[in-house]
C-alpha cells in the first residue's frame, strides 16, 4: 500500500499521467447482477443466457457481439465478487430510481427465462432491491411486468 501511494507521488513529481480507476462500468454492473440470477440454480439455461443478451443489446444499444462479451464479462466478474455489495454501492451512486427499476424488472426478466422461479433467484432479487433502496411497490410492479412480458418501461 505504502508503496503505491510512493509511487503515485513519484508520477506526480515526474509530470507523468496518473492512472485513475474510475467506478465499474454500470453496463458490468447491470450484466453481473443478471448474470447472478442466471446462475442463482447452480445453472445457467441457454434460454437465460439470450434473455441476458437481448436485455443488454437492447438497454444499452449494443451489438449482438458486444453484449455476449459483456455477458461472458459479467459471469466471470460475478464469480470473483466476494458481495453483492461491490455492485450495489455502484448502482446507489450511479442509478436513478427509474434506472433501479429497470435493473431489477430485468433480473426478473432473467429469473422467468427458463419459465421457473428459484426460491434462490427470488431472494436474490429480493435482495438487490433492498440495497439498492428499491420502494417495494416498485418491486413488485417490475416482478409483475416481467412475468406478464410487458416491455414498456
């Protein structure tokens, strides 16, 4: 730690560009906390996989090939998280409560893929939506809309 802080000083001192690490990507955030549910039954269905993708491509305007990156990105990411406190301190900072609504509607979204919800996928969701502030009412409308298919936001 000394050592880094040194060394940042030592590029100050020289005029070289420091490198700053700015907050996670929300796309890598959005895809991981997706991805979370898509694993939540130890199993990733190919129908959630493509519900994954297309939710990406579609709230993000990716390409098809940019959102299976971003999706292959976010299992991984999600796999070395050690909570799900990394992601939602960064959806609390950076997410309008709209934006919070959308985040979860698509975790439902996900969780409905394979036409069954796990008590896991469920509390999980359950979850986010408790520490990213969600109101409840707002929960439950986003579950309602995703189990209906009801697209509009």
């Amino acid at each position: 730690m000394l050592h880094q802080i040194r060394k940042l000083f030592e590029q100050i001192g020289r005029g070289d560009s420091v490198e700053v690490h700015p907050e996670k990507d929300v796309r890598m955030i959005s895809a991981a906390l997706m991805a979370e549910i898509a694993t939540a039954d130890q199993k990733v269905d190919e129908r959630e996989r493509q519900v994954l993708v297309r939710l990406l491509m579609d709230h993000y305007q990716l390409d098809s090939e940019t959102a299976q990156e971003l999706m292959e990105r976010a299992l991984v990411e999600r796999h070395e998280a050690t909570s799900l406190y990394e992601f939602t301190q960064t959806v609390n900072d950076n997410f309008s409560e709209r934006d919070k609504y959308l985040l979860v509607k698509q975790m439902w979204q996900v969780a409905f893929a394979d036409g069954e919800i796990d008590a896991f996928e469920e509390h999980l969701i359950r979850r986010v939506a408790e520490l990213i502030y969600l109101p409840h009412g707002l929960f439950t409308r986003a579950r309602a809309e995703a189990r209906d298919g009801n697209d509009s936001e």
